[in-house]
C-alpha cells in the first residue's frame, strides 16, 4: 500500500501542483477540502488509477471519503485489487 500511496502522491503532485513541496502533500491531506481535487481532476485521477492498476471503479467508490485523502485512495484501490 505504501506504493501504491507513493505513486498517486506522484501524480497528484506533477499534475495538479507542480512545483509544490511533496513534504506539504501528506497521507491525510484532505484533498477536495484543499481545493487539489476538482471534479475534472478527480476524474483524471480516477482514469490514471484504473489504467496503473487494472480495477474498475463503480459509481458509489468514487464518494467523496473514498477519495478524500492519498490514504482512501489507496485503500480504496487494494480494496479494488481483492
């Protein structure tokens, strides 16, 4: 799960805070609440994890706590991997 946590705090930083400290983006940093995730780049996102990681998300995963922070987010997908 760390890699999966390390791979999604990479693609959150080089697309949509480029040049941000990755120190600032943490596990728990809320990421709607922060203004990161909008819903064009949720569904980037969204689109970048099914592709890396081969799962198939249905409309109730994509709630808001599912993909609130790096941490839901990769429970989310190894819930996803089972």
């Amino acid at each position: 799960m760390d890699n999966i946590r390390e791979q999604v705090r990479r693609f959150i930083l080089d697309n949509f805070l480029p040049g941000e400290d990755a120190a600032n983006l943490t596990d728990s940093t809320e990421l709607k609440e922060s203004g990161i995730l909008d819903s064009m780049s949720t569904l980037k996102l969204v689109t970048f994890l099914e592709e890396l990681y081969k799962v198939e998300f249905e409309a109730d995963d994509l709630d808001a706590g599912n993909l609130a922070t790096i941490a839901s987010i990769a429970t989310l997908v190894t819930s996803k991997q089972r």
